[in-house]
C-alpha cells in the first residue's frame, strides 16, 4: 500500500469518528468545534500534501485572503500592547488571541482537501452521518430544555462534584449557543437535504429539522434563533436562483456589518429609556452594551483600546429589578461593534477586506450551482446575524464552526443525482 493511500485512509477514518460526535459537540455549546480544526487541520495538510498535483487547493485567491487575514491578525497582535487596562489576571494572555487565530485560519484553509480527496463513498457515509446525527441532535434538545436542561446538567464534563445550581447555569447557556449554530447551519442542511435525500423525504425531513429547532427555542424563550433563520430564508432563496448574488448581497451584508458597526452603537442612543423599559431584559441590556461601546469607541477611534480590552471594563448599570449589571459582560455581543472598541478603525478596514477577499474562494465553491449557492449565501448571512446580536469576536469555536460550515458544502453535489425512490415517485 502506496504512503498517499495510508494518509488517505487514516484521513477518512479520522474525520468520519470526530464527525460522529457532531450533534453532541453542538449540544455541550459548540466549543468542540476549535478542537476538531485542531485536531483534523494538520492531518488534512497532509492529505493535501500527498494529493496537492490532484487539489490545486493553493492559488492566487487563497493567497490574497492569506495576507488579508494576516495583516489583520498582525495588527490584532499589536493593538494588544496598548491595551491601558493591561491583562485580566483570569485570562491569559491576549496577545495570545490574534496568533491564535491566525493558526486556526491556517489549519482551516486545509480542510477542504478532505472532501475533495474523498472517494464519492465515502462522502455519500460522511453525510449520512451528518444528517442523521442533526436530525437526532435537534430533537434530543429540545428534549433537554424540555425537562429542564436534565441531560445537559448530569453530563456537566465537570461532574456531580460541582455545584448543581452552577452545572444548570452553564447547562441552559450551553443550550442557547447549541440552538444558536443549529440555526447558523440550517441553510447547509436544507440543501442537504435536497440534494442527498430520497424526493419523499426532503420536505418532511426539512420541515421537522426547523420545527424542532423553533420548538426548541420556544422552550427556551431565545428570541434570536427565530431571527436569524428568517433573516437567511430570503439569501438562501436568492442564493438558489443566483449563487452571484446571492453570494455578493450575503457577504457584502457581512463585510457591512463590520465597517458600519457604530451606527448600531448610535441607534442603541437614540433608542433611549422609553424604549429600553419596554423590551424584554436581555434586549435592554444589549442597547445598553452597544450603547457604552460606542463611547469607548469614541475615546479611541483610530486604534482601539487594545485586544480583549472589553474584558476589563467594570462599569455597570442598575437593572429595572434593581440588580447591579456591568455595561460589557465579556464583550458586546457585536463583532463589529468589539472590532471597532478594541482595533478601531484600522481593525474594522483591516477585517472588512478580509471578509471582502473571501468572495473568489467562495464564488469559485459556489459556481453557477443552485443548491451550494442557497448553502454559502444563507450560511453568510446567519453569520452576520448572530455575529451582530450574539456572539464574540475572537471566540475560537465561533471562528471553527463557520470554517466547518463552509468546507461541508462540497458534500453538496454539484449534479442532482436521481435516487430509485425519485425514479418510482
């Protein structure tokens, strides 16, 4: 047996095992998902390596976004230093952060060499997994919230030794981020669904997919999920009709999202108490967060407060109930908004022609294919959404899952095959 063969076989064994565990990694909170870049990353330049005159995966495009993103780590890196809080003694260094990423957008770059070096078996196996463990893994949580994060709670990694009230705590939370990336990866599913399902069983498999997810979050009381999912619905259906546009409207929406970040700081202002009193706490906080940032962003607009600056800001607010809340709970829950705080300008131009230099690599996945182009422009646009409402910027998991998301298209085909159920329906 030839080394390329070895290499090719530990691969596919190596991604189909880490990829069985797909729903359970969504259902602890995601945060698996920076280890499966690095655990599956350097096995996957290896596959490239022994496949590279077969997967041209380094080109002139990839290239351009390699520097984009570097420069802009680069000046992550270097915004750490004037940091005026210096580092939370509780977290480590943030310096550390931008090198970090940089490394994780390196081993990403090589994932797709697993797809495309894959025999047509055994990515047909590596989405029936996929599929299956998803339409399982939606259910199970909604289970889960439905007895009151049980599940959850007493398979808490830590173990019974740990306070209970803390374990549901970090349950409920875990589950919240669960349902969050169910419904960022729901357009990567439907087209899977449509593409690799039997014809009778895409509507209803499609259907019961989001109706778990909603029930979920009805559950859950997650006003977001919701809105993310309609927010992608029409960049899905215009990504089916025009991978281009569909593809420009949803990244420029992202790239948008970045580099005009202070107007939602602005409208959070002009918002004010009337409107603030009127919405549900965890809404009011939010305002009150992009609000705040937007003064930080003020005392140094040009370079920022330095890299994970928002961690230290202690300044808080009394809550309707008479509860004592900080203005930052970590980071704003804005990308754009933490770029602009922490890099200023020149992060969020920096970041934005980042983004902005994906569009050939992503247009080159896409084609003229109907099916990839509803996948990447709804994936594009649920990013966008969640990271203006949820999520940190620099949260390595965050970064790990859209990376994952983006490479599983390729399970899309780019030629509808015919099953012998569609033949007889």
């Amino acid at each position: 047996m030839t080394l390329t063969r070895i290499i090719d076989s530990f691969g596919s064994v190596w991604l189909i095992f880490w990829f069985s565990f797909f729903a359970v990694y969504i259902h602890f909170g995601g945060r698996a998902f920076a280890g499966l870049v690095l655990y599956l990353g350097p096995v996957a330049w290896l596959v490239w390596a022994v496949n590279r005159n077969k997967v041209p995966i380094i080109s002139r495009d990839l290239v351009i976004c390699a520097v984009a993103f570097g420069l802009f780590f680069l000046w992550l890196g270097m915004s750490e230093q004037w940091n005026a809080l210096g580092i939370d003694q509780n977290y480590d260094k943030a310096g550390e952060t931008a090198y970090r990423l940089a490394g994780e957008m390196a081993l990403i770059a090589a994932l797709p060499a697993y797809i495309l070096t894959r025999t047509a078996w055994r990515r047909t196996v590596l989405s029936q997994i996929l599929m299956s463990m998803a339409l399982a893994g939606v259910a199970v949580m909604a289970l889960d919230v439905w007895s009151g994060y049980g599940i959850n709670t007493y398979i808490y990694p830590d173990g019974a030794e740990t306070d209970l009230n803390l374990r549901q705590g970090v349950a409920e939370m875990d589950i919240g981020r669960g349902h969050v990336i169910y419904a960022v990866i729901t357009p990567l599913f439907l087209a899977l669904f449509a593409t690799l399902l039997p014809r009778r069983w895409r509507w209803p498999a499609a259907l019961y997919f989001i109706a778990a997810i909603v029930i979920g979050t009805m559950l859950n009381r997650l006003a977001i999920v919701p809105v993310i999912m309609l927010a992608a619905a029409p960049l899905f259906y215009l990504g089916y009709k025009s991978p281009l546009w569909g593809l420009r409207l949803s990244l420029g929406t992202l790239a948008a999202s970045i580099l005009f970040a202070p107007l939602v700081g602005l409208a959070s202002r002009l918002a004010g108490e009337g409107v603030m009193a009127r919405l549900p706490m965890s809404w009011d906080h939010r305002l009150r967060m992009w609000d705040y940032a937007l003064t930080r962003i003020s005392e140094a607009p040009l370079i920022g407060k330095g890299l994970d600056s928002s961690r230290n800001f202690q300044e808080s607010f009394t809550t309707r109930i008479g509860v004592d809340v900080p203005f930052i709970s970590l980071h704003p829950h804005n990308i754009g908004l933490q770029t602009w705080m922490e890099a200023g300008l020149i992060g969020a131009v920096l970041f934005t022609l980042a983004i902005v230099s994906l569009y050939f690599p992503l247009r080159r996945l896409t084609g003229d294919h109907a099916w990839r182009g509803a996948a990447v422009s709804g994936l594009i646009m649920s990013v966008a959404v969640a990271s203006a409402v949820t999520v940190g910027a620099w949260q390595f998991w965050w970064w790990g899952l859209i990376g994952w998301s983006l490479t599983l298209v390729l399970l899309i085909p780019t030629e509808m095959k015919l099953s012998p159920h569609d033949i007889t329906d």
